[in-house]
C-alpha cells in the first residue's frame, strides 16, 4: 500500500509478473473504454492517477439526484417567520405558554387600541347602531332616527368618527376567537386545559383590571356552543369557580357608571375598562332631551355624561408596563384574525368532542342491567 500511495510502477515489484499483468488488465481495458466513449468520460467521476492505485467498484454507480443531496427544507421558518410553525399547531400552542405571558400580551394588544381613542368617541353611540347585547337589534325606525338626531350632542352636519365601532369589532373578535380554540379541540382533554387556561387568563384580567379582556373572554365562554361542551362536568371545582367570579365582576361593572374611579389607591393602577358597558353607561345618560322648555340647558346631565367620559383619559394616563412579546403578540393576531367572523356553531358541529358520548363498556352495563331485572321479574 506504501508503493502504491508513492506511485511506485508494478514493474519493480518483487511479486510474481504473471500476477501483475493480470491486475493491470481490467485498469486497461478500462482506460481503452474511456477513450472510445466520449460520454462516460464526461460521467466519470474520478482522475486517473498514473500509478496502477484505482480500484474499481464491482456495482454499477447510482444516478446522481439533485434531490438527495440538497438538505432537508425549512421553508415554513425561513419564509414565513417563526410563528408560520407553531400556526400549525392551532390550539396546543396556547398551552405552551404560561398564563402571565397570554395575560400581559393579551393586555398589550388591548392597550394598543385603547390609547387610541378619544373620550368623544363614547358620546351618541346610539347614532352608530351601538345597543345592549341581551337585547334584540330591532329595526330602526323613522321615529327612532329623528328622536336620535334631536337628543343628539352634536351639531347636524357633524360626522361622527366611528372608532368605537372598531375598538367592539376587535371585542366581538376576541370573543369569537376564545369560542372558536374550544369548540375546535379534537378531544376533551385539550378542551378542559384550554377551558382552565382561559379562565386563569381572565381571573388575571380583572384582578389586574384589565376589565376589556376579561368580560370579552366572559362572552366567549358564555356561548352556547362551549356551555355545552362535556369538558365542564370534568373541569376541577376550583377552576369552574372562576366562572362565577367573572359573572359577579360583569355585574359589578354594570351596576354603576363610576364603579372604577372609586378610591385613590385604584386610581393610581393601570385599567382597562370595557368599552361595550361604558358605552352602555353613557347611553343611558344620554336618554331624553339636553333641554328644557324654556330652551336653558341641563348642566346636570352634561355634567354627569363628562364625568364619565372623563375616565377614559384618566386610564390613558396609567399604562400598563409589560415587555413586549412580537413574536406571541403576532401569533395571537393571526388566530384572532382567523376565526374573525366564524360561525361557531358550524365549527363545535364538526368535532366530536363537543357531543356527549357514552362508552361501549358503560352501554353494556346498562343492558345488562335490564337483562337482570327482566329475568328477575319473570321467575
């Protein structure tokens, strides 16, 4: 091996001729081959060395692929961000993080609109087709629109910016997005986690006041569809309590106008109202005339309307301080952003974890019950 490695020529090798010359038979019979065949000496691979070193492989080459030797892609990662992998989750994602982190990034991204508005945008949301929710949307009538353009606060040709509208759209969407992760879970097991993740989220909400993304949790948990599902009969009693907690917070939020300006120690912390009940307040502020017979305004009511409007630039004025998450905030966009406008119905039909089902073992339990008490009544 040392001779053939230096290029040594076989001729001054001590081993017998005879042997020699029958190696170097295949080596030139297949130095004669390459030169009559242009083809295979444009695929052939190797240089020919001028010693005798080349051994040849007794198998035919493989056709080279260029399949097989490019890596494996990453295509979804490179080109579409880290979050295009973990979109194909769906629901396990959330259960990947803790309930601080969907909690504080959940409130960012309610913040985020909340800061953009303006106390105005509150004022004549009747006009904007703005009603209670348990209450059914009757159609609006000739009598209903001039009584709303006569106790109106604004001038006739005034045209009223319609943010509210946006800042209930997202609300509706978020609620549509908390219904749609359960009803979509393909067992019960990831309903119940879900279930229990949604609800610390939203005990986290109120308790840091966070009252918008807590009551829109609320509404989305409160849709038929996900108050039938069987992951609540196997919900821990100490997490189905939250529930209640959320019901008896909508009912404090809705019993007066002021409930969050009360005391100096809850004014300094950061709030985020509920953007549907304030709207409810000052509608119910609003009823009736801004004047009296004798033409003189109601400082009264005017008075009490601006003092509730007031606190939306008071909240504005004590944000919260979270550090930002890009790449959870950008993943909860694209989901809410998903099921936006989702009929959830439709979605809990199509999963059979959302229908009680009876087990096989418990079915036949209660046959053969019946088949006993039959034969106990017959002998």
């Amino acid at each position: 091996m040392d001779r053939r490695a230096e290029g040594s020529p076989r001729s001054t090798d001590l081993e017998n001729p005879r042997e020699a010359e029958e190696d170097a038979r295949p080596f030139n019979a297949l130095c004669k081959r390459l030169s009559e065949d242009g083809i295979s000496r444009k695929s052939f691979p190797w240089r020919l060395p001028r010693g005798n070193g080349l051994v040849l492989p007794p198998h035919k080459e493989r056709p080279y692929t260029i399949a097989a030797a490019l890596p494996k892609p990453c295509f979804l990662e490179d080109f579409y961000g880290p979050c295009a992998k973990t979109s194909e989750k769906g629901p396990y994602f959330l259960t990947e993080y803790s309930t601080h982190q969907l909690f504080s990034q959940l409130t960012l991204l309610q913040q985020e609109l909340f800061q953009k508005c303006h106390p105005v945008h509150f004022l004549n949301s009747r006009a904007l087709g703005v009603m209670d929710k348990s209450t059914a949307i009757p159609k609006a009538s000739s009598s209903e629109s001039l009584s709303a353009k006569t106790c109106s606060l604004f001038l006739p040709n005034y045209v009223q910016d319609k943010y509210l509208l946006q800042l209930l759209r997202n609300a509706d969407d978020v609620s549509t997005w908390v219904a749609a992760e359960i009803v979509t879970s393909h067992t019960s097991k990831l309903q119940v986690n879900l279930l229990s993740k949604f609800l610390l989220i939203a005990k986290s909400c109120y308790e840091q006041r966070n009252f918008a993304t807590a009551m829109q949790i609320l509404s989305g948990l409160e849709h038929l569809a996900v108050r039938q599902s069987p992951a609540w009969r196997i919900l821990p009693a100490k997490i189905a309590e939250v529930m209640e907690e959320l019901k008896a917070v909508e009912v404090f939020l809705k019993s007066d106008s002021l409930c969050l300006m009360e005391g100096r120690r809850f004014r300094a912390q950061p709030t985020l109202p509920s953007a549907h009940l304030l709207a409810m307040h000052i509608q119910q502020l609003e009823t009736g005339g801004f004047t009296m017979t004798n033409g003189a305004h109601r400082w009264s009511k005017l008075r009490n309307i601006a003092k509730v409007v007031s606190q939306v630039h008071a909240f504005q004025e004590n944000p919260y301080t979270f550090s930002p998450d890009p790449k959870l905030q950008s993943y909860l966009k694209q989901r809410i952003a998903r099921f936006s406008g989702a009929d959830i119905s439709t979605l809990a039909a199509d999963s059979r974890a959302n229908f009680h089902q009876v087990s096989s073992e418990k079915h036949s339990r209660k046959i053969q019950d019946k088949l006993r008490r039959m034969k106990a009544t017959f002998q």
